[in-house]
C-alpha cells in the first residue's frame, strides 16, 4: 500500500511540471514560514519554548528509531528520480521534516487560536505531501514523523505546564 500511494503521490509531480517547483518549495523551505505564527501571539514566548523543547524531543525520537529501524529512501527502492537531490546516507523512516512540522503546529496550535492552529497544522500536512510527492519519503514515513511530532508538542505542553 505504501508503495501504491508513493507512486501515485510522486506520479502527480512528475506528470505536471507545474507542481514541481510548488512541491520542491514546500518539501523543503516551508518549514522556514513557523516563526510567522509567533507574529503578534501574547504568549509567544511560552509557544516560542513550548515549540523548541517539542522539537529537540521529536528528533531525540526520530534518531532513537533510526537506530533500531533503517529504511531506505523510496528511490533507493523503487525506479523514481527525486524532485531534489537528497543523499542515500539517510534514512527514510520516520520523517525528520514532517516531525518537526507538527511538532511545531501542534504547538502553535496548544498556544494560538484555532484559525492560526488550523493555518499552523495545514502548513504541516502540505510539507508531509510535498514530501512524498517530492520523493524522499513513504506516506508511512510522514505519518510516523507526524505522530512523533504531535507526541512531542504534547509531551513538551505537559512539561511546562507542570514545571517538570
């Protein structure tokens, strides 16, 4: 299945050159947009940490299960040239960006209201797609990176909350 839905996902960015440079921009600078939602946030500073400490959680996770987990990226396992050079070197499972894109639009959406979190957790799910139909990732690998990050945004809620 998640072989059908990669080629399908990547096939829609290969067939129309148009989308490939809105793919290749999302996939890998739309991360850069998450400060924008700390713009004019009365507690941006507490969203600010809340955002940081869910990130250096999420990748502590991340490199955890890529120790025990190696997964080769989709065009080392199947014919399919990526939007963007990336290297072998690393690997697939879970996603790194997609983490950190929900680990910070979960945060956003914790502190925020719910039109920025709803914008905040959109922008996530975009760079997750972008990220498949670049393809440098399985549809598995975001949903895992997506579970790890909302894992993460809440872990680092509960810490500061209770001054752990």
């Amino acid at each position: 299945m998640d072989t059908i839905l990669f080629v399908a996902l990547h096939g829609i960015a290969l067939q129309y050159p148009f989308l490939q440079g809105i793919v290749v921009v999302c996939a890998r600078l739309a991360i850069v947009a998450y400060p924008v939602f700390f713009l004019r946030l009365p507690a941006w500073r507490h969203a600010a940490l809340q955002s940081l400490i869910a990130l250096v959680i999420a990748y502590a996770i991340n490199i955890f299960i890529a120790i025990f987990w190696y997964r080769e990226r989709p065009y080392a396992d199947i014919p399919a040239e990526p939007l963007f050079g990336t290297s072998y070197l690393y690997d697939s499972f879970p996603s790194d960006h997609s983490a950190a894109a929900m680990a910070l639009a979960a945060s956003i959406f914790f502190h925020s209201s719910r039109t920025r979190g709803i914008l905040a957790l959109a922008l996530a799910l975009s760079i997750g797609l972008a990220r498949v139909m670049a393809g440098v990732h399985y549809v598995s690998d975001v949903l895992a990176g997506f579970g790890i990050g909302l894992i993460a945004a809440s872990v680092s809620a509960y810490v500061l909350r209770n001054k752990i």
